[in-house]
C-alpha cells in the first residue's frame, strides 16, 4: 500500500471512529465531566489522582480471553468477591479493527458501562502490537501479510514469533488504531470510568536480544543518541555506536530504545488526543542475579534499562513490573528497583496466591499507587465464589454473606480479597495518607522475626508468629503471610491495619513506656472512623494483636 492509500484509509478510519464515538456518546444521560485522572509528584511522593483526589488502585486482571461481553459474567462476580475497586482487562487490536480502517468499539463501551453498573474503575490494557513479546493481536489481515508487517529477524537470520521494532507500517497502524480508541474514550467517558491505560503488553522479544533485519543492523551500527548516552550515564562525547559504548550490554539496549521508541510513539499519539495515564508493563529478570543478555525478554522495561524507556518514551508515565516469584527478598527486591524518584511504583500483575497478597501491603510500604493480582475471574475456576475465610469479628465491616460461603479456588482468591475488604473502605485515606508520607507497611519476610518502623517520638515493632509471651498470642503461621500498615494521624494517633501479626509502640524517649489510651476497631470511610468496638484486655495487654482476618484500627498512645 503506498502512503496515498493509507491516507485514505487513516481519513476512512478517523471518520468511522467519530460516528462511532458519536452514537455511543449519544446513548449515554448527560454527565458532568470529572477530571482527567493524573499522575503527580509532591515532596518525592507521587499518587494517582482520580476524581481530584489521590487514589490506591485495589485492582485485579481478568484473564487474557475474558475481555469479550459473552465471558464478563464470569469477570464481575469475582470482581464483587474480591472488593476491588479496578478492573484490569485487554483491549484487543485484532478486535476493534478487525477491518482495516474501520474501528468498531462497541465491545469497550460494553465494558465500560458493565463497569459503572458494577461501580468499579477501568485500567484498559492495549493489546496492540506486543502481547507477551508476540505480534498476536494484530489483526488477521495483518498477520496474513508478514512481508509488509514484518517480525524481527534473528541471529540466524529467522523471522521470530516477535514484531520488528523497525516496521513503521506496524508503527502507524498501531499509532492509529491506538489513537481512534483514546479519542473514543475521551467522547464516550466523560465520568473517567477508565482511569489508566496500559500501552502494549509486555512488549520486547523472547529468544533474541535484538532485531538483526537491515534497517536494525543500520541502527545498531550508528552512534548512539545523545539522550541513551545521558540516560545510562555515560559521558557525552565524540559519537559512539551501541556496541563500543555498551559491550554486552549494547544488544539488550539497543532493542530496548528501539521498541521504547516505538512504544513511545503509540503512546505520545494516543496521549496527544487523551490524556490519561499510561505505563508499560515489564516481564522481569531475576531482580537477584540477572542472568546474562538472552536470558530474559528483551526490549520491554526491565530494571536494567529503565533510564532508556525514560528518555525514549517520555509519554509513558509509569514502567511497571509484572511480578510472578515468591521469595521476599527477590519480590521485594522488585519493587524497590520501580520505585524511583522518576518512577512511581505500580504493580499491575503479580500471583494472587496466599504467598504474594501480603506484598500487598509491602507495595504500599513505598508508596505504591495500585496492585493487582492477575487471572482472578471465573473463566477458568467454577463461577462461585470461594469459600469466605474465618471472619473476627462477625460483625466486620464486609463481612461475606451466606452467597460467599460455596466451595471454590480460595487460595488464589481469598488472600486478595482479605486485602481488599479491609483496606477498600479507605482507600482514599490511606492513598493520602501516603501521598503525605505519613504511613508506612510491610510484610512478613522469612526469619525476620520483627520490623521497626520509625514515626519521630514512636517506634512502632511489628512482630510475626506465637510464643513470644503475653497470653493473646499472634497467630503462628507455618507460612509467612503477616503484614501491617501503620499511619501517623497526629502526634499520639495511630492508624493501625493488618492481619497475622502483632504491632506495638515504645516511645523513643528511653525513660518512658507506653499505655494504650484507647484502640477502637473499625474503618476510615472518606474521612470518618466508623467503630465496631474497643479492643482492651488480651487483645492489646501485650501489644495489638492482629490475626488472621485482617482488621484496622486506630489507636491513641500516652506515655508514663
Ligand atoms: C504475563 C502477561 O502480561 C499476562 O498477559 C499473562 O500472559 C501472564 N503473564 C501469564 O498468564
């Protein structure tokens, strides 16, 4: 096709998104436009901002086929079940323009308007080029036609299961259909049901470290720009090609600014006509010992080539890494290479097992402004929802009702939704309270039997497992899966939530003990503590003990 033809199909594809963007706009009741949500940074602490507000992302990714309306009464009853308050689910290219130049957007208003009925937010992930590494969702007259959207050539000289970088009719296809969705999200939800976008998933390459067809070879062999230079920290200079500046590093880098780039484009374009967040999502290498160049997908946003995504995508505001390990020095690990002064820490896929929902709250323990389990809906478990875990009280705010109680996949469910129950009714509290740099959170790690956080005149000693004396003990666990917030409310007042722990105070000041003045249970709801009781006795005699059923509390301390 020459450049006149795709023009004509870019008018053709630009009118059938408008009249599209028309009609659905003009099914929905006028309503009043809220603001665009935003990323921003205050005092080295960034928060997500929704509604003017900021806004902790208690989220949860259906599966990858379940973005279709015949499979969404399998996503929304998990949804429920698990209290989260955003839905991540793909937008598939091969969908919306399944004929070239004609975007039909009927199957992300659906979603879109199932989701406010359902009173959850959005975060849309586009299925463009990349998915997993792979050029899959393409549409099929694309995949019909590799020698014009061609796959990245291999060492050997092979077309790999992967897209080229370097393919700028893929490029500006992609930049058009990414494009015609933004500016139909922006006709068609003026509430901001959809609060973020993801660009791509994890984009990059399996099994070659870089595109070796012509046009690549000519990039690689030229000097690098100044700006990947300045990025990795290199000195400015006389110019330098990618491998005398980068040695074993100069494939894996290469490849990373040149899908970067690409990416970058598609997101710049889509942002131009809407301007949402949006990141790019990461499959990791070991954040422990990284293997050498080839062991891991190249290209994406891994640790070791974050400066690269930054310079070369400057539209994407978030990298983010997709986290599927369970140790706690490797997970943990993760998340302190994404945060960043230049990167809010954003987990948008991670296990939903027992193990890892307790990262939840290490997540938060640096300001993390979303996590989200992935493949938790019902379109591969049984559509009930899982058994409901043992509830202390049985009075608890969200406590599951009778419908909660049917056999199902409780390990991968259940932990996310103890998460969510309890920190759901105020998540805007604890996202400001964050935002302020007033909370900190951790989690259990193996043979740390104690974590101190550190509040100016309070330490507060989170503590894991039984027999440490008193005689209302922490529950021992034979897995570690304790975790605890704490939040500085003013100067003696403490927001304490968490389960399978025990948290206490000392004052710093060493001539001095600490007495619990008063520790309510209940839950923040916008502002507002909403009390169940006061715990006294052999709940707090030897510190607040916190357990199984994650609780929260707010606790007064004084001094004697
Ligand atoms: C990471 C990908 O980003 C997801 O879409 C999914 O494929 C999971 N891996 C594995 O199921």
């Amino acid at each position: 096709m020459t450049i006149v033809n795709l023009g004509k199909h870019l008018r053709m594809g630009a009118f059938v998104a408008l009249i599209a963007a028309c009609g659905a706009a003009a099914q929905q009741p006028p309503v009043k436009e809220r603001p665009i949500p935003q990323v921003v940074k205050k005092d080295g602490r960034y928060a997500l901002m929704v509604d003017g507000a900021p806004y902790l992302m208690l989220g949860a990714q259906a599966h990858n086929s379940s973005g279709w309306p015949g499979m969404l009464p399998k996503v929304w009853p998990a949804i429920e079940y698990l209290h989260a308050n955003t839905l991540e689910i793909p937008v598939y290219w091969e969908q919306i323009e399944a004929h070239q130049g004609q975007f039909d957007f009927s199957v992300v208003d659906t979603i879109v308007t199932q989701a406010r009925e359902h009173h959850v937010r959005l975060d849309l992930l586009w299925f463009g080029t990349w998915k997993n590494g792979s050029q899959h969702y393409m549409p099929e007259w694309m995949k019909a036609d590799p020698a014009k959207y061609f796959h990245l050539i291999d060492k050997n000289g092979h077309p790999a299961d992967s897209p080229s970088p370097f393919c700028t009719a893929s490029q500006e296809l992609d930049i058009r259909a990414f494009t015609a969705f933004m500016r139909h999200l922006k006709a068609f939800d003026a509430q901001r049901t959809v609060i973020i976008v993801q660009v791509e998933n994890e984009s990059g390459t399996w099994g070659s470290t870089r595109d070796y067809g012509p046009a690549a070879q000519k990039a690689f062999d030229a000097p690098v720009p100044p700006e990947v230079l300045k990025a990795m920290g290199k000195p400015a200079g006389a110019p330098v090609n990618w491998q005398d500046a980068f040695g074993v590093e100069a494939e894996v880098n290469f490849h990373a600014w040149a899908v970067a780039t690409y990416v970058g484009k598609v997101a710049a374009a889509g942002k131009a006509v809407y301007a949402l967040p949006l990141y790019a999502n990461a499959a990791l290498r070991d954040p422990i010992k990284p293997g050498a160049p080839g062991s891991y997908e190249a290209g994406g946003p891994t640790d070791n080539v974050i400066p690269i995504w930054k310079a070369a995508a400057p539209a994407i505001d978030i990298v983010s890494p997709d986290i599927y390990m369970n140790d706690p020095v490797a997970y943990l690990k993760v998340l302190e290479l994404y945060h960043r002064d230049d990167n809010p820490l954003f987990v948008p896929e991670t296990s939903g097992g027992a193990q890892v929902a307790r990262f939840f709250f290490s997540a938060l323990g640096l300001q993390g402004i979303g996590f989200s389990p992935f493949g938790l809906d019902y379109s591969t478990t049984p559509s009930v929802p899982p058994a409901a875990p043992t509830v202390f009280p049985a009075a608890a705010p969200g406590a599951p009702t009778a419908a909660a109680t049917a056999p199902g996949p409780q390990d991968q469910f259940a932990p996310t939704a103890q998460n969510y129950r309890i920190i759901g009714p105020m998540m805007r509290d604890v996202a400001r309270l964050n935002f302020e740099g007033k909370l900190q959170a951790v989690a259990e790690e193996t043979g740390t039997p104690t974590q101190t956080l550190h509040f100016g005149a309070w330490n507060a000693i989170v503590s894991y497992g039984g027999g440490r004396g008193g005689r209302a003990q922490a529950p021992t666990t034979t897995q570690p899966t304790g975790r605890a917030l704490v939040a500085q409310l003013s100067d003696n007042q403490f927001l304490v939530a968490g389960s399978s722990c025990r948290v206490d105070f000392r004052p710093t000041q060493a001539d001095k003990r600490r007495q619990f003045i008063r520790a309510d249970e209940g839950t923040y709801e916008n502002g507002v503590f909403k009390f169940i009781r006061i715990l006294n006795g052999d709940e707090t005699d030897n510190g607040l003990n916190l357990r199984a059923e994650p609780i929260a509390l707010r606790v007064s301390l004084g001094v004697y």
